[in-house]
C-alpha cells in the first residue's frame, strides 16, 4: 500500500477467505504507529464514503476498534472487535481482524470480491500509538479488485465550494489589490493618489476578511485548524492587514517631524509591507498545499494560475512606476493636464494625506 523506496519499509496488505461467507486481512506497517484501514465508497479516495460512510478498523493502544466514519473524524469510542490482533513487535505493527463479506447493518461496507473496491489506511507518526490526527502524508486509498488483485486508477477529488472561494478572495486581496494600494502610495504620489489608495485597500481588506471565513469554514468542514505553515502565516498576515486601518487612523501629523511620526511612519510602513511580502508568498505555499492535500488537477492549476495573475498586476504596475520618472504614473500626468475648475482641481502639493503612506 506504501513503500518507502530509500528503506523499502511500508505498509503492506494480505488477505485470505475465512469460513464460508468470511475474509481475513493482515495489514503490516513497518514502524512502531497506530494504523488504521478501512473500506469506502465512491469514485474519490475519502475517509468519509464521500459522505456515504466509510468502514473503518483501527490497531490503537492494543486494541482493535471498528468504526462507522462518517465525518473527519471517528466516531465515538468504536467497537472492540473480538478475536482481532493488534501488536508491535520488533518495530512492525500488525492489524489482523477478519469479517464477513456481506454489510450486516447499515454502518457497514459490504467486502465485494471480483468488482473494484475503495481500500484506505492511515497511520500515525513515529512511536505515536494512540489513534489521533494523521497528517496529510500518512494516508492513502486505492481500488482494489479483491479476487484478482487488479489496480485500478482512484480519482483525485476536487477541491469544495469552500475553498475555491477562499482561493477567490484571497488572491484578490493579497495578490492584487492590497499590494497594489501599496505600490500607488509608493510610486505614484501625484494627484489624488491618496484617494486611490484608500479605496483599493478599503476593498482589498475587506475581501480578505471574506477569505478569511472561508478559510475557517473549510477547515471546520473539510480539514482541521492550525494545523500546517499555510494557516500560521495566513493568520499573522490578516491580523496585521486587519489592523493597518486603525494604525493609519491614529498617524500623527506629517509636519513637524516629530519622534511620534517616524515611529508611525516604521510601524505602518514596515508591516505593511512585511505582511504584503508574506501574503503573496504565502498564496504559492497554499498551493503547494493544495496538491499535497490530494486535490485534483484543476483545483491545482486553478489556484497556482488565480495567485500568479493576481499578483502579475501589481508587479507591472511597479515596474511602470519605476520607469516613470518623478515617481508618476503617465495616467496621473495627463490629468494634470486637463482643465478643471479651480474647486476641483488636483493639487500636487505634500499634505498629511498625500505624503505620509506607502503601504
């Protein structure tokens, strides 16, 4: 079931008839873990029958329990299955259990020998004996015809509602629009920059806020809190974006330079941009997570392409403002250039307002 091709250690599966109407199996895992294997259902690989329920057998503190896993996690105490094996020896542990062919009760799979059928196991971390959270990476399922032995290909699901929204909203924020509000109040400080700036960030921090819900709704529905990289930094990114309106709220005044505005000024600037830099990196490890949680193609392809677009936008606004002398936008010049009426024309003077932001 799994192999290790530098130790050739592994998870490895036997199985024999039992009675008349019975089956055996042997699951072997060469470390000292919990292990649990199961039968499910459906077209994906799912711990939950892709929400039809799955039969599951776990080997977890010396005891062999059988579950009806119909959530993210087991269910209840489970069942001691009589006359079942659960042992560490010489660093390999055993689950030996046998059953009957057929589903007596409705909380169970039926084991169906000459058809394709749904095997999943997970196990948990070294010396880790006791049943708890597998991580991504000590799982696994396949479809296995029982009589033949034959293989056949498991379909990667694709990823929930919930997340493609989460991926959404928050490419459009830390992608786009909250770097994007920093590059204008950095390269372009003409006209009414200020005013631009406020409102892209306004929009932006509030579609992160949106992907932050989506985020905790995932991993309450599909996933588990806190658990990776991805989350911690996304935590510590929107507490600071979060929290950048109130700093900007409480800036003392540009002129005079006082110790009170250059201490704003290092705060409001520097964590912005350090939360800017770490949202747009972090966009690419949530990809990178996307595909190790097993997600299909798409979902992959459509998070690393939403990410990359996004942030292409501000990356070439910058790079035209870089290449415009003054620190202008060609755009910003030209209204400049247009008549107005004296009550409504743009000033280019410094004020408080239009000098003292760059993130």
């Amino acid at each position: 079931l799994e192999q290790d091709e530098s130790t050739n250690r592994g998870l490895r599966l036997s199985y024999a008839p039992f009675g008349d109407d019975g089956i055996e199996f042997n699951v072997t895992l060469d470390h000292t873990r919990w292990v649990g294997f199961g039968f499910s259902q459906g077209n994906v690989v799912s711990m939950t029958g892709d929400g039809k329920g799955a039969d599951v057998f776990t080997c977890s503190d010396g005891l062999v329990r059988r579950y009806w896993v119909t959530g993210l996690s087991l269910n209840g105490l489970g069942v001691e299955v009589p006359g079942a094996q659960c042992s560490r020896i010489s660093g390999k542990t055993t689950l030996r259990f046998n059953r009957s062919l057929a589903a007596l009760s409705a909380e169970q799979v039926a084991v169906t020998p000459g058809s394709s059928q749904q095997l999943i196991w997970a196990h948990g971390g070294d010396g880790t004996t006791t049943q708890m959270y597998h991580g991504r990476r000590g799982r696994g399922g396949i479809n296995l015809d029982l009589s033949t032995g034959t293989i056949s290909t498991m379909l990667k699901p694709s990823g929930p509602v919930v997340l493609i929204f989460h991926i959404f909203f928050m490419c459009l924020a830390w992608g786009c629009l909250l770097p994007l509000g920093a590059v204008i109040a950095n390269r372009f400080r003409l006209g009414r920059w200020f005013l631009l700036h406020k409102r892209i960030q306004i929009t932006g921090w509030v579609l992160q806020l949106i992907g932050v819900g989506f985020a905790v709704l995932y991993c309450q529905l599909k996933s588990a809190h806190l658990r990776n990289y991805h989350t911690w930094i996304g935590l510590a990114v929107t507490a600071v974006g979060t929290l950048q309106p109130l700093n900007a709220l409480l800036r003392p005044h540009s002129q005079p330079r006082t110790v009170a505005r250059i201490v704003f000024e290092v705060i409001h600037k520097g964590s912005g941009w350090s939360a800017i830099l770490l949202g747009a990196a972090n966009m690419f490890i949530g990809v990178v997570l996307v595909y190790q949680k097993g997600y299909g193609e798409g979902t992959v392809v459509l998070a690393a392409v939403s990410s990359a677009c996004c942030l292409a936008v501000p990356l070439a606004v910058f790079g035209f403002g870089c290449q415009c002398p003054g620190r202008g936008a060609l755009w910003l010049r030209l209204q400049e250039l247009k008549p107005r009426r004296p009550a409504d024309g743009i000033s280019t003077s410094s004020s408080d307002d239009s000098s003292e932001h760059s993130a």
